[in-house]
C-alpha cells in the first residue's frame, strides 16, 4: 500500500508542477477556462472479517466453513476542471482502484481446500458532468469497469440529471446499467477433469484442485502426481443490473436539510454464484440455484441538522423490500463535532434487520424437489450493528503540506447475528 501511494503522491506533485507553469491570460471572467487539475483523492483501506458457515462451503459450521476475509484496497481519483463560452462548469474525473484480498472459503472451491485463496480487483472508472448555474441544471456520464482475476468480469455505464428549484430544493434522476460476465467455476467436484491412465492402486484417492481461473488439476493424493488437467475455457453467463435513481433535497431552513431517494432496480441472467454449495438433507451437495430475475426497491430519507455552530445531526432511514421475499430496514445517525474550526470528530452507529428470501435454508435443510435453494447467509435473516469514528483534519495551510488540504481517517467495528465480525479502517488524503 506504501509503494502505490507514495507513486500516486509523485505523480499528483508532477501534475501540479507542470500546471503551475501555465498563466491564465484571460482578461474577463466571461471568457473560456481551460482545463486544470482540480483535486486529487487517494483512499487506502484494510478490512477484516471473522465469520462461519461459508456459503462456498453451503454453510457449514465447522472448520471446512470458515469464511474469514482480508482486503487490502487503494485507490485514486483524479478531477479537471474547465469553463466554457457560456460559463458552464466542465469536470472530468478518472479514477483507479486496486484490491487484494485473500477469503479462506475460496480455497475450498476444491473439496480438500487446495484451491488458489486469494485475488485482486481492478476498477477504473472514468466520468464527466457539465454544470449550468444560470439555469440550475447538471448533466453528466459515466464508465465503470471491473475485473477480479478470470472469475468476473463488469461494464458500467450511467447518466444522471438534476435540477434545482426557485425553493432551495433539487430534483435529481440518474440511470445505471451494470453488466456482468461470470465465468461458470463449480466446485471441484462437479468439475470436469480430463481422463488418463495411471498406475495407481484403486485405493488411490484422487484430489481435485480447481484454480480461480477454472482449471481443474487431478492429483493422487498418497503421491502428488499429476493425473490430468482440464485446460478448457469456462463459459460464462450474463448477469444485467438496470436501476433508476430519483432524489430531492431541500434546504428546509436555515439549521435543516432533508432528502429522500429511491430507486427501482431490476436483475436479470445468472443471480447466484457457480461456486456456492447447497446440502440437502440426505448429505448430497449440489451448487446453488435461484431465480433469474429479481426486482428491489429500497427508498432512504436523511435528514441533517445544525445544532449550533459546531454540531451536526445526520440521521438515515432506508426501506427496502424485494420479490424474493426480502425485507429490509437501516436506521443511522452520525454525529460530526468541530472541536477547531479545522479539526473535527464525527462518532456514527447504523443498525440494520433483514428478513431471510424464501430460498434459503441453512445446511443439510434443503429438499431435492425444491427448484430454487441457496445456503448463502448474506440472504438469510439477521441484524448487524456497526459504529465507529471519523477524524477530519482541513487546516487552511495543508497538511504537512499546503496541497495536502484534507485528511480523514475512519474505523468502524461491525457485527453480525450469524457469527460474522468485521473491522475496517480507511484513510482519505484530498490534494488541491
């Protein structure tokens, strides 16, 4: 993490070097701007988790269904600025995020747990808005990619639009469209391995070893020898997220500010993931099935007020129900005290409830004669309790440095009722 940001920090002080040789010779304000570097955001985060029953493993609760998980993430935005003839706001921005992470339950995408345990995310993301104040208007695009080694593969693609009102308010509507690609690695044991002659003894077992790039080695377990390997390319199925944005804000006095927004999202294709195992009753496992389309709509309201000065409310409410059969509700409130005009503490607590979809089951509870099962405790019922605290540092000469105007560093601890505990910390650095 030290290396890619120490790189990022040397490229951003060559940008603002090469920028600051430019002279702006413009004699009027009403004349074109070109195009500057803005700010630069660096974001590093290190997340742990602890938790049991796997759903690689079809929730099981014994050592084979550790679900533990490390993710290491860093990333980068970089945003330009520029004003044209008609004095509206351009802004590019572009962005980079590399994750690392290692998930013991991935190892036992072969039953022995000899399975490759880790991976990486790529992401870059590339967006651009044009801002009208005379009108009040923003319009804008944007471009996600992401890719974790050769399991999966997403486009994003956006468009938003806002607008404000004579009220202090503003509508805002955006579209997304993510699509996903999802190579068709089972477990092992479902895996199909080239056949071979050997010269082992029937009492030779074979292990499967299963990569996360879908190759399927046959190893004779007493031995370590190489029986066959499965080199052909996986296929893929498709899974389309559409989802409709709309939101207003308003400014209701002086001291309070309250929004709400909902969305409408459809899915559709391959909803569940090839590697995830269910166990029937009668000890057979098989891999997950559910439906091929799914509607949600969850609708939040916040509402934020000042409190004097130096203290600010920050409440949220979300609903969100499913044709699955989920329900949801999230209620937080974070608390952010300037403590200097530049030095502020911001304490948060969120509590979450869901209800389970009606595919679930734990392990070894499923029936053969379901037609959609799923073991994966993410869709199972719970409540979660996360809290932590934010630092935010934003002295008007930098930090350490002048362009370094903001630091904010934040922990939160979070706690599930299905035995899963997790800690993460993130560091923000803002350059201008």
């Amino acid at each position: 993490m030290r290396k890619i940001c120490l790189t990022v920090v040397g490229i951003y002080l060559m940008m603002i070097n090469a920028y600051s040789q430019t002279s702006a010779n413009d004699s009027s304000l009403y004349k074109p701007q070109k195009l500057k570097l803005d700010e630069v955001n660096i974001v590093s985060s290190y997340y742990n988790q602890t938790a049991d029953k796997s759903a690689v493993m079809g929730g099981r609760t014994d050592s084979k269904g550790i679900g533990n998980v490390t993710d290491l993430a860093n990333g980068i935005d970089i945003k330009f600025v520029s004003w044209d003839k008609k004095q509206r706001k351009n802004a590019f921005s572009a962005g980079l995020g590399i994750d690392y992470h290692t998930a013991a339950s991935q190892a036992y995408i072969d039953t022995n747990g000899k399975a490759r345990n880790n991976g990486m995310r790529i992401y870059p993301t590339f967006d651009w808005s044009i801002v009208n104040t005379k009108k009040g208007t923003e319009f804008g695009l944007g471009l996600y990619y992401s890719a974790e080694h050769n399991y999966y593969h997403s486009l994003g693609l956006n468009t938003s639009f806002s607008k404000k009102t004579k009220s202090n308010g503003e509508f805002g509507m955006k579209l997304i469209g993510y699509f996903d690609n999802i190579k068709m690695i089972k477990p092992s044991e479902f895996s199909t391995v080239d056949s071979s002659t050997t010269n082992s003894t029937p009492t030779d077992s074979v292990v499967y070893v299963t990569t996360a790039s879908g190759r399927t080695t046959a190893i004779i377990y007493q031995n370590g020898q190489v029986v066959s390997k499965s080199r052909t390319g996986l296929p893929s199925k498709p899974r389309d997220t559409y989802t409709a944005e709309f939101s207003f804000d308003q400014v209701i006095n002086t001291r309070m500010q309250a929004s709400i927004v909902m969305d409408i999202v459809y899915q559709s294709g391959y909803l569940g993931l090839p590697f995830h195992r269910v166990y029937f009753n009668d000890g057979k496992d098989t891999v997950e099935n559910l439906p091929s389309q799914r509607f949600k709509l969850p609708i939040g309201f916040r509402l934020n007020y000042f409190l004097g000065d130096n203290i600010i409310l920050r409440g949220y409410y979300r609903f969100y129900i499913d044709n699955w059969g989920l329900k949801s509700h999230t209620a937080s409130l974070e608390v952010p005290v300037k403590i200097t005009p530049f030095f502020s503490l911001s304490p948060f607590y969120r509590y979450y409830v869901q209800t389970a979809v009606k595919y679930f089951a734990p392990y070894e509870a499923h029936t053969a004669n379901e037609q959609y099962y799923t073991s994966n405790y993410a869709l199972a019922a719970f409540s979660s309790h996360s809290f932590g605290l934010g630092i935010r540092l934003a002295p008007p000469n930098g930090v350490l440095m002048k362009s370094l105007s903001v630091l904010e560093l934040r922990y939160a601890h979070y706690s599930q009722t299905t035995n899963l505990a997790a800690d993460v910390i993130s560091l923000n650095l803002k350059f201008r």
